[in-house]
C-alpha cells in the first residue's frame, strides 16, 4: 500500500516518462496535461455515469480534466469522455476477450453503476484502465483494473495503480538506459 499523494506520483510518473521519451523518442507518451474541470463538469460526468467517481479521481480530474496518452497510448478521460459508451464497449470487450474475471452486478440499469468504470484506454484498446465499482472501500475509492498489452492487473485503488505505473516506467526506463549503454560495453571489451 502507498502512502504517497497522486499528485507526488504522477509528477515522479512524468519525470520517467520524460527521461524515456529523451531516450526513445518514438515512444508516445503525452507529456502535457489537459487543463482542470470545474465541479459542473465533475457532477455532471458523474450524473452520466451514475456512479459517484472515486475522490482521488475526482481530484485529479480537478488539477487536470484528462491526459493524453498518458501509459502506453491509453489517455485518462476527462469529464466531457467518461461514461461514453464507446469507451464502455471498449472495456466490455477486451475483459470479455480475456476471459477475465469482471465483477457482475447485474445488466446496467439508470440507476444502477455498470460492471466497470472506463477511465483511460487507447485507440486500439490494448491499453485499458477501470474502476470496479463493487470493490469501493469506506474512503470511497475503488480498486482499478488494468489491461496492459494482454496482461490484467488490480490495484486497491488509484495511488497504487499510480504506483505499478511507475514501476512499469522504470522498468522501461532501465531497459532503454541497458540498450543505450550496450554498445559503449561491447566497444571498450
């Protein structure tokens, strides 16, 4: 479990994230967030979805209203994105694909929060983030699921996602810092 603030994690998240797209400049990784939501925009995307977003989202969404390629390709969804439903087919369909196991609380009703919270996904739905709404905890977050290039993660709730992010990150980081370093080793041999 972290006790570090999303806010602290996204910043150490960007800071990776700028040091491999120095490396490896084909990479798409969006640097630049979008502008926050007003609290309208947040009721209102919360009225769409009918489900009351976790508050550490919420809070994000009010610094920055969605990110663009954010992980991988995928982007947070701002206010205007959330609950849409191509984003909702999306991630029916990729877990369904999988076979992993979603949560059913049932068919979506108006009333009813759907099985799963697309938050962030990428154009050809490889990179996929959600909240489960039947794991909210008495602080009002939820766990998030992760479809990363056909590996499914969860973490309890967003700081930790924030946190596998950045350990994928680094990973990354490290393997371009092995390639850029290879060759200067192989030299002085």
């Amino acid at each position: 479990m972290t006790t570090t603030t999303w806010p602290e994690l996204v910043t150490r998240l960007r800071e990776i994230q700028t040091e491999v797209q120095r490396l490896a400049p084909f990479r798409d990784i969006g640097l630049v967030p979008n502008p926050g939501a007003s609290e309208d925009a947040i009721a209102t995307a919360e009225k769409r979805l009918g489900f009351e977003l976790p508050p550490s989202y919420c809070e994000f969404l009010r610094h920055h209203d969605g990110w663009p390629r954010f992980f991988d390709g995928a982007s947070l969804l701002g206010t205007d994105a959330l609950g849409a439903r191509r984003y909702d087919d999306l991630c029916r369909a990729a877990f369904e694909a999988a076979e992993t196991p979603v949560p059913d609380i049932g068919p979506p009703l108006k009333r009813r929060p759907p099985r799963m919270i697309p938050f962030a996904a990428d154009s050809e739905a490889t990179t996929l983030f959600a909240f489960d709404p039947a794991s909210r905890d008495a602080s009002g977050e939820c766990a998030v699921i992760a479809w990363i290039n056909e590996v499914g993660v969860r973490s309890a709730n967003f700081a930790e996602f924030l946190a596998l992010l950045i350990e994928l990150a680094e990973s990354e980081l490290e393997a371009h810092l092995h390639r850029q370093s290879a060759p200067v080793l192989a030299r002085s041999a």
